[in-house]
C-alpha cells in the first residue's frame, strides 16, 4: 500500500519532527502505514509515547517506530530484513539528527529468539502480507522477556486474519481501514 498522495516518502504527522518528509525505498511488499490509520493509532496511545522504548519489527519504511520517536519515545530500535531498506532506515535517522535511534538489520523471527537486553514499553508488529509472521512475531515477544509490564503492542495485518493473542494480552483497541486490520493490545504482565 503506498503512502496516499506521497509515494516513495512518509510524512511524520506529529511531535518533535512533524511534517518531515522522508524517502522511502520502492521494495516489493513494501507498504508504509496510512496517515490516517497512524493517526488514529497515536491517537489511542495519546501520552503512552513519551519515555518509552520503542521497537519497530518488519521496520520497513519506518512510519510507525520513527512517529513514535517523534512523540517523545526514549529510544526506538527499527528491525528490518532487506539491506536497501535497512540503509533507508539509518539515513533517515541521520537525517533527522537523532542519536535515539538505531537499525538492526535482522530477520526479526530469528532476532526475537535472542535474549533481549532490556524490554521494551511500545512495540509494533507489521509484517509484509500475506507471510504468516504476525501470530510467530507476537509470541516470540511474548515468550521471550521482550514486554515491560504494561507494555502496548500494535499489530497490523491483512482484513480478515486473527492472529491467536498470547496470554496475558489484552485488546484495546482494533480499526478496520481498506485492507489493514489494526490492533491495539497492552501487555498486562506474568502472574
């Protein structure tokens, strides 16, 4: 899906870099999220960004983790498979002179199964199409000590697929827009 009225670039909505423009590289798969779903997704995490460590899985073009930053996040990690859009990636964290961001170029399902330094308070799950990633992707997170207690975890998928929801996630929010089905969980914690 290309950005509406804006492709080969992102545009950041809101915060500290609102209104920058950044390129994007034209990879198959490839689908930035809409302005419009991440609207309402900021939206539903008003205030949630602030401080928080970010992760960006299936980076991309980085619309989702970058926003976040933008919005006062701590610290985003953007992990992207492809070399092209991996560099995209750390260009365009150069071009916003930030030191808060960094780039992990990585197949995030073999990633996920590393021990994670630290957790992270805000993730996002946005996987190419049609892969079967998301549902692997979220209990990977889930298992492997990667969620702070409370943590949100967006998951954005094609309309019409569930992905089974790991325990102690708790929907909040979901949107229906086009093609994307958009979920909102927090993590509620291990007993």
């Amino acid at each position: 899906m290309a950005v509406k009225g804006n492709s080969g670039q992102i545009r950041i909505i809101s915060g500290i870099y609102r209104g920058r423009k950044l390129p994007v590289k034209d990879v198959e798969g490839l689908r930035p999220t809409t302005d419009r779903v991440r609207e309402t997704l900021f939206n539903w995490l008003q205030g949630h960004t602030i401080d928080a460590r970010i992760l960006d899985c299936f980076a991309g073009a980085g619309a989702l983790g970058l926003e976040a930053l933008s919005r006062h996040g701590a610290e985003l990690v953007l992990v992207e498979k492809d070399q092209a859009v991996a560099r995209q990636l750390i260009d365009n964290l150069a071009r916003l002179n930030t030191q808060q961001g960094s780039v992990v170029q990585a197949d995030v399902l073999a990633w996920l199964k590393l021990p994670p330094q630290q957790g992270f308070d805000l993730v996002f799950i946005d996987p190419p199409f049609g892969k079967g990633f998301a549902e692997p992707a979220m209990q990977l997170l889930a298992d492997g000590g990667w969620l702070n207690t409370d943590a949100w975890i967006y998951v954005e998928v094609e309309k019409g697929l569930t992905p089974a929801t790991p325990a102690h996630w708790r929907l909040h929010r979901e949107l229906n827009a086009g093609q994307v089905q958009a979920m909102l969980f927090q993590y509620e914690g291990q007993e």
